[in-house]
C-alpha cells in the first residue's frame, strides 16, 4: 500500500471531522471528498478505507495509541495494526517520537483489555447484546461486524433471470457467485463499480443486501394484490416486491421523507415497474393510510431502527447510538406498526422488520404488539421461507447476523389477522 504523506493528512483531518460530527459517516465522507475534487480515486479509496478501519476498531486502537488519542496516531494504528504496514512501510511518514510509540504499542496485549474495548463495542452495547448472546458467539458476532461488508445485488425478474445476469457480470470481468440463501441474490468479489454497468443501466440488477432480499419472501406478495412497503425509503424493497407481483396489482411506497421517496424516482423508472405508488405522508397517521384502512393484502414494515445489524457497511453507529435513542425508536417502531396493522384486511399478511440486533428493538415490539392486537397470529419465518424453497435455519421469527449466515444483522416478525 503505497501513499503520500499529504493523502495521510487527508486521511487524518476526515477522521477528526468524523469524530466531532453528528451527521452519518458516509455523508461526512461525501462532503469531504466534494470539497476535495483534488484526490484521485485510488487515494480516495485509501483514506475512506483507514477512516473506517479506524471507526470499526476505535476502542482497541485507542488503547494502542497510549497517553495521546488523537486522529493522526488513531490512523497510524489502523495502518500498523489493522492493515498490517510494517515500520519499514510506514517509515517515510513517522516522526521519531512516533516511530518510538509504535514500538510500545506494538507491546499492548489485546488479551489483557476489558472485552468491550477488545471488540469494540461502546459498554451498553456489549452489555445489551451479552444478555443476548453466549460469550463465544458474542465474541463471533462482533468481529464479524468488524469486517467489510460483501456487494450483494438482486436480480429485477422483469428483466432477466440469474443465470443470465451471472454471465453477464463475468463477460465484463466481474467476479460473482450466486447468494446462499435469497434465489434473487447474487454475491460479488471485491467492489467494483455498477454506475456505467450495463445490467444496472438497464435496471436489471439493484444493490441490496442479501438479508434485505430475504423480507421480501417473508411478504410473499402475489400479482394482483394491494400491497404496503409502510417505511420505504430509497425503494430498494419496493422495487423487489414490485418484480414479485410481476408488475400487477398496486403497491403502494410510504415513507415520511421526500428526499428518500425521491432517490426512488430513477430506480424506478429504471426497473419496468408500472405497479408502484410512491407517497410521502407526515407520519404513521397520515389520512392518506386511514382511507386504506383494512383494504391490504400485504404490508410490510421495515422500521426505522438503530441500524446495529448494519454495523459492517456503517461502523459509527455504534457510536452515535445510546440506550435512549434506542429506547425512542422502540416507542416509535411501536406506534408505527400499530398503525400499519390497521391497513391490513382479515387473512392478509404483516411483516415487522428491523435491521438492528437488539431484543428491545425486535421481540420486545413485537411481543407488545401481539399482547395489544389478538386479532394478529404470528406465522413461523421458517415455515414461510421453506414453502419457497429457502433454506435458511431461523426459527418463528427471522434472526440474520453475519457471523452466522453472511448477511447483515436482520429481524423479522411474520403475522396474519386472523
């Protein structure tokens, strides 16, 4: 790994600006990089991939950086203990002082640190998900979410079918293999970029995680039906349920913010879909859900949660993240899936979705849920997912975490009014 010692500057005023700021990571990064139009892409490539190497592993190398944590040796660290530089690499870049302390905390036992600091974990997060996990799995779990995550697509069914688009993909050089366990999914090696791909173009393949495919075959929507995607977003599961319904029925694409129903408009318009009605609304009681009241066949919530399961692709929420921010979304994740209940009509389905690891987020909803709503009886995931040729063990809700099962973390809850 060859740079410059202005790039390492780069790198070290991103981190700073990382770690005093109260905005997402990858938008932080963004602005840099615009702000910055100077830096080719191999060094952008190089100080994106030490920022978070550094985000990932904050606690650990903070304990190597000794008496002075500060972003310049908080990146010397990730490079000597993370991406393997040795002294001779690393060198043209390192003050004799520096060069000095990274002798002593080569030194530092990793074994001998409290286990939060050593998985990197803030200490309400170790604590809340050691009461969830044994400590060898514990210790699995987080430093699978310590890893970059893979590039899983979906394939658009309207467009192609898998085979096809797999040969596609390596015609044009990229390395793919089919996902584990989504029929839709396909798994890349490496990162290559899709923007000018003609498969994208086309609107043939979607970035989506292979875990996010899986929900969808939770829905199991059918062509024909009326259909919710109640927290929608950018769309990346709508479009998905769109292609199931094979372009019939309506869907309709809820979400509270324009500037995300808006980053579905060109994917959208990319995928062949005619079925899907994006709307914003002000909130889970907007008028426009009440006149659907009990018209729904299918809705399904993917609730704005901590995003904890999601830690490999934006490793500085487990910073950002608090005990009372998770306990405000768990009272808002409640109110919305009362409210997305009233859509669906006796027999349809409702399925309650999160991408965080935490019981208060997921069983602790869904558990009140039911206590409130007899008329809701859960549906084993399992069973749902067996039915369509899945073979993924889970249980009666839908438990996906990385070191387990290659996905990001996931949570799903599957219900029928009865």
């Amino acid at each position: 790994m060859r740079f410059s010692p202005a790039v390492l500057k780069h790198a070290e005023a991103l981190l700073a600006e990382l770690l005093r700021s109260p905005f997402a990571a990858d938008a932080v990064v963004s602005r840099y990089f615009r702000q910055h139009r100077e830096l080719g892409h191999k060094d952008r490539g190089f100080i994106a991939e030490t920022v978070y190497a550094v985000l990932r592993r904050k606690r650990s190398l903070s304990a190597r950086c000794l008496d002075e944590v500060v972003s310049r040796r908080l990146v010397l660290a990730a490079l000597a203990f993370g991406q393997g530089l040795n002294r001779r690499e690393l060198e043209p870049v390192l003050s004799e002082t520096e060069a000095k302390w990274l002798g002593q905390a080569k030194a530092v036992r990793l074994d001998e640190l409290p286990a939060a600091v050593r998985l990197d974990l803030p200490d309400w997060l170790f604590d809340a998900l050691a009461r969830q996990f044994a400590a060898d799995e514990l210790e699995k779990l987080a430093t699978s979410l310590n890893q970059p995550a893979p590039l899983d697509l979906r394939v658009n069914t309207l467009k192609a079918g898998r085979e096809a688009v797999l040969d596609g993909l390596r015609a044009d050089g990229i390395e793919a293999e089919p996902c584990r366990f989504s029929p839709l999914g396909i798994r890349l090696a490496g990162k290559p970029s899709l923007a000018r791909q003609p498969l994208f173009l086309d609107g043939g393949i979607e970035v989506q995680d292979e875990g996010s495919q899986l929900l969808g075959f939770l829905l199991q929507p059918k062509r024909g039906e009326m259909v919710a995607d109640f927290c929608a977003g950018a769309g990346g599961k709508t479009l998905q349920l769109g292609a199931m319904m094979h372009s019939q029925g309506r869907l309709y694409a809820f979400d509270v913010a324009e500037k995300r129903l808006a980053r579905l408009k060109p994917r959208l318009a990319r995928s062949g879909l005619s079925n899907v009605h994006p709307a914003r609304i002000d909130s889970e009681h907007d008028v426009k859900i009440k006149r659907l009241a009990g018209k729904l066949d299918r809705v399904l919530v993917d609730a704005p949660c901590s995003g904890l399961g999601t830690l490999r692709r934006n490793p500085d929420l487990k910073w950002r993240q608090t005990p009372e921010s998770v306990a405000e979304l768990a009272a808002k994740q409640a109110s919305i899936l009362r409210a997305a209940a009233g859509l669906v009509k006796p027999g349809g389905r409702l399925v309650y979705a999160t991408c965080s690891l935490l019981d208060a987020e997921n069983d602790g909803v869904v558990d009140g849920f039911l206590a409130e709503h007899p008329e809701f009886a859960p549906v084993s995931a399992q069973d749902v997912l067996s039915g369509q040729g899945i073979a993924v063990e889970t249980g009666a809700r839908l438990r996906l975490a990385p070191h387990r099962h290659g996905t990001d973390g996931f949570f799903a809850a599957v219900m029928e009014r009865r």
